[in-house]
C-alpha cells in the first residue's frame, strides 16, 4: 500500500432519502411506516441503515481502489436512527493498510452509527465479530425464546436486476435505489455496468442485504412485531454481487440477545454463486425486535 501512517478521508454532508414507507412485513406496515414508527414512540420512520452504506464507497475506494468493491468488508454497529430531511456525514480511519474504523454523524453531531471497514482476502477483526465476541447470557426471552444457534433456513436463489421490485420488504428497484442513492456510480447501471472492472454492473453494497432478505430466513420468532437492523456487516469475497445474476442464498441463526427496549437475534446469511459455487458475500445481520410491539409483553421489575 502507498501509505503507513493513519489517513482520515470525510465525505459531504448527505441527505438520504427514505424508500421503505411502502415495505410490509409479516403482512402489516414495518417500523419504516410513519404510523408505526409513531406507536412505537419514535420521531419518525428510519431510513434503513444499510442506506448509510454507499456513504463509505467512495472513501474507501479513495485509500483502497476497485479492490472495495470485490474484497471489501463494512461491518457497522447503528447507534441513532435518521429519518428524511437530516443530513449525515461519513468519516474513515486507517488503522493499518487494509483497515479503517468508521463513523457517521448527523449535522448536529449526534452518531448515527461507527464500525470498521477492510479489503481482504485477510481481514482485521471487525467490529460486529469483536461485539458478538463480547455478548453475554441473553437472560429470560418471550419473542425469540423459540430459536436456536445453529438453526438454518434456505432462502433459495435470488437475483437483482435494474428494473424489478424486490419484493414487499423491499418494494423498489435497483435503478430507482440509484436514482436516489447517496452516491451514484456509472457501474452500478445499465449503461455504465461494462465499464467496471468486471465488464458487468455491479450491486451496490447498501443493497446486499437487499439481495440476502429477498427470500428471509423463516425462524420461528414470535408475532405481531416491528422489528429493525441494530448492526450489520457486508462481506465480498473476491468479486462484487453482480446485476441479474443468481446467488444461492442460506440463512444460520447464530446469536441472540436483548436489550432494554428490544430482543434479537443475529442471522448470517451467505450467497454463493449458482454458475460457479463460490461463496460471493456474506451478510452478518442483527434484528432487534421491539417489546412494545409485541402484545402482552412481561412488564419489566
């Protein structure tokens, strides 16, 4: 690598744009509705957090080149939600060559989230694998007290083109995501997909987990609940998920958890090419689930 000591590249300040208003789960609105978002006491609706992503892209593409978009690695812990209209700003940190710590902060300075960013094929430790290292005994649970660290659920195979809906949970396509994405690219069209360094257009890494919860895993957590991503990490594993291609998709089950407000459950989710077999990405997931939305709910000592 050209550098050895510590580097920081901060982006603008950003405004993305809400595209979940319409996404329904389990058969009712989610946490991304307005109404929801209001009985369960929130501001307002959150974006999601993996919109915060494409933020990172050109930062890390800046210290590390194309090598991000094929062995790259955000791993991010969400820490405040961000509703339309405020603005976001996006900060990395070298820690050695290939590593970098991460941050997001509103205009008023409040994080949005922090994390770690690497390209491979080695990676440093990231901060979802440091904080699941770090949990404890979950305690007494009532939503996902039924699951099981180990649990599978095949999510078949999947794919993303420029002009298709991606399903209820995510009722938009690619080429409206990049009408307002934060950070457009030529690489992520149909126009511009042959210029990339793979000759194809490539999916941005905000929507692999769009890609990984077309088809979600289906373990028994108990409803009606909202839930909402508490932390997540997207790892590549030597090229970039590609447009119109096909990935296997197998979800595991493997954490639980809870908090004051939410019990969880970590999900990790692989995608393996269906031409070739090759583990393509990774998708390290952690739903919170609100108590309050879960009727009857124990009231806590």
């Amino acid at each position: 690598m050209p550098f050895q000591t510590e580097i920081t590249v901060t982006g603008p300040m950003r405004s993305p744009r809400q595209m979940l208003h319409d996404q329904v789960t389990d058969g009712h609105a989610s946490v991304h509705d307005g109404d929801a978002a209001a009985s369960l006491g929130l501001q307002g609706a959150p974006i999601e957090g993996p919109t915060h992503f494409s933020q990172f892209d050109p930062l890390a593409f800046t210290l590390w080149g194309p090598a991000w978009f094929g062995n790259g690695c955000i791993s991010s812990h969400f820490q405040t939600m961000v509703v339309e209209g405020e603005q976001v700003r996006a900060t990395m940190t070298t820690t050695g060559p290939a590593s970098a710590r991460i941050g997001a902060v509103k205009d008023d300075g409040r994080p949005v989230l922090v994390g770690t960013a690497s390209v491979g094929p080695e990676h440093a430790v990231s901060e979802l694998e440091a904080r699941r290292a770090a949990m404890g005994d979950p305690g007494e649970l009532f939503i996902v007290d039924r699951l099981e660290i180990g649990m599978t659920s095949d999510g078949g195979i999947v794919s993303i083109d420029h002009e298709t809906g991606n399903g209820p949970l995510y009722p938009f396509s690619l080429d409206q995501k990049t009408a307002l994405i934060t950070e457009p690219h030529p690489w992520y069209t149909a126009e511009g997909g042959s210029s990339s360094p793979w000759g194809r257009a490539i999916v941005p890494f905000e929507m692999a987990s769009v890609m990984s919860n077309k088809s979600p895993g289906i373990f028994p957590v108990r409803r009606p609940s909202l839930g909402l991503f508490l932390d997540l990490q997207v790892r590549m594993h030597g090229t970039p998920l590609f447009v119109g291609h096909g990935y296997h998709v197998m979800h595991e089950v493997v954490g639980v958890g809870q908090s004051r407000k939410t019990e969880s459950f970590w999900t990790s989710s692989t995608l393996t090419d269906i031409d070739t077999g090759a583990l393509t990405a990774t998708v390290l997931l952690h739903q919170g689930v609100f108590k309050a939305s879960y009727p009857g709910y124990p009231p806590s000592d």
